[in-house]
C-alpha cells in the first residue's frame, strides 16, 4: 500500500532569516514544496527570541502566508532552529534483563528515556533533540534496529541536543501563543543532512560542513549515523565583514558584492588586475581586486 500523502509547516530560525514552507510528502517520496516565504527576524535576535510578542507576530503572519487559505495551526509544523546556544552531548547507557528476552520497541523507548535521565548535562540545559548514534545487543555493536534482537543486554550511544531553559522556555512560550503544537524541534545541521545526502553516503562516511550566515555546523556520519556534531561562530556574514573592512563599503554594498563575484571553485583564475564594477549610492564606481 502506497504512503498516503500530507501537507506539512516547516520554519526555520536563523541567526539572520526566518524561513517558512508548505510541502507535500507521501505518495510521492520526496517533499514537493508547495510555497515559501522569508521574513526579517523581527522579535529575535541571532536565532533567540528578544521580543516574545514581536516574535509571534512576526512567526504568526509568515506561516499564515505559507499555509494559504487553511489557518496555519491545522497543518503539521516542524520547527529547525540555528542559534549559537545549542549544544550536543555524546551519551551512552545500557539496560540489562534478567533473561534473554527478544528486544521490542517499548525497550528501545525505554532505554532512550533512561539515557535522557542518567546523561550529567548542566542544570541550566534543556534537551529538545535525541539523536540514536547506534545500538548494541549483548556485545554485538553497530546495530541500526535492535527490533527484533535476542539478548539480555540492550544499550544505545547517542547525541543530545540542548539549549538554555531560558531560551527553551521562550521558544515554548512562543508556540503556545500561536495556539500550535510542534511535531519537534531540530537543529540545522540535521535538517540539512537530509536535504543533501542519501542512505549510502552516510554509510560509507561523509563530512557535511553546514554555513550559515553567522554559525556554520560541521557532522560526520559513517555507518549510517551520526558520530561528530560542532558549531562555529563563523559564517558567510564573516566574509562580508572582511569585505566592508577590507574596501570600506557599508554592509548592505559588501554583501551584494560577495554574492556576486565571490567563488569558491579553486579552478576558476582571478586576475590581480581585474576590475570589479560596484555601483554604491552616490553613483558609479569600480573596485580593484
């Protein structure tokens, strides 16, 4: 039987844009987005909210204008946030039965509960996102679905995702004024995993370097799972920074010169005498490399 299709709200909150969509998934496999929107950040500030009644206008109107005619809270919304505040925490436990028994999905609910519980995380964190890195049975490791398995021992490695309870809280606050319930939150690096890479990529092991505008996240994947999760403060607003510094043009005019001649092909030759025209507002001026 075929997967029934559906209509979802993703919205993405960056250090520098909100972004929201409207897809269809199901029968047709991949998402086919449907419509999408950007909005200034207003009420938030690289990624927090500042402003929690700015923030809800702001999120409120930008799903509405996605959702079309039907009232944004009547569709699914998953929400991936990218903020400097979130952190990740590589943990590990174990459940042992008295006998050998053949592992369920209770069991693996159960022994990622207990995970979330023993993990030692600073009192002011707050998990929003648990990440199974892999499974083992017994002594056998590397185990994707331990379903199905016979042992007496069931534990599972996996990574953590955090945020302040100050900044959880405000997120929270910020969906139960819009009267809307989140199908879960997500860091960015995750959601982009799935965007660009496939099953077999994973598997056999690939670095994915993730750059936004001020935090670029960098996760390693092999045997199919997650093994490495970083944030930096770096991204591609620090070139632009480089570049108002470097030439003296405002922000705005350093952007709109890096998205128009910058390149990162390393076969393509740049001449040092090569002129780049910049128009800035006073009229016409040229820039040297």
């Amino acid at each position: 039987m075929k997967e029934r299709s559906y209509s979802f709200l993703a919205l993405y909150i960056g250090s520098s844009k909100l972004v929201a969509l409207r897809a269809q998934t199901g029968a047709q496999g991949q998402p086919q987005i449907e419509s999408w929107q950007k909005r200034e950040p207003k009420g938030f500030e690289k990624g927090l909210i500042i402003d929690s009644e700015s923030a809800a206008e702001t999120v409120g109107d930008l799903l509405q204008a996605v959702a079309g005619p039907k009232p944004f809270g009547q569709y699914p919304l998953y929400v991936c946030l990218s903020n400097a505040q979130i952190k990740s925490y590589p943990v590990s436990t174990s459940l042992y039965f008295p006998m050998v028994k053949t592992i369920r999905s209770e069991n693996v609910t159960q022994v990622m509960r207990q995970t979330k519980t023993v993990a030692t995380l600073p009192l002011d964190e707050v998990i929003f996102r648990t990440v199974p890195q892999e499974y083992l049975v017994n002594d056998l490791v590397e185990i994707r679905n331990p379903v199905g398995l016979e042992g007496k021992r069931l534990g599972v490695a996996a990574h953590l995702f955090t945020l302040p309870v100050t900044a959880h809280r405000a997120f929270a606050n910020l969906f139960d004024r819009l009267e809307i319930e989140t199908e879960g939150m997500f860091p960015r690096g995750l959601g982009s995993t799935s965007a660009v890479l496939d099953e077999e990529e994973r598997r056999e092991g690939v670095l994915l370097l993730e750059m936004g505008a001020d935090l670029s996240e960098l996760l390693l994947f092999h045997h199919g799972s997650l093994r490495y999760h970083r944030i930096f403060p770096v991204g591609g607003e620090s070139i632009t920074r480089r570049v108002a510094s470097e030439w003296g043009v405002p922000l705005k005019q350093a952007r709109r010169l890096k998205e128009a001649f910058a390149s990162l092909d390393p076969e393509e030759e740049v001449s040092g005498e090569e002129t780049i025209p910049f128009t800035d507002e006073g009229g016409g001026i040229s820039l040297k490399l």
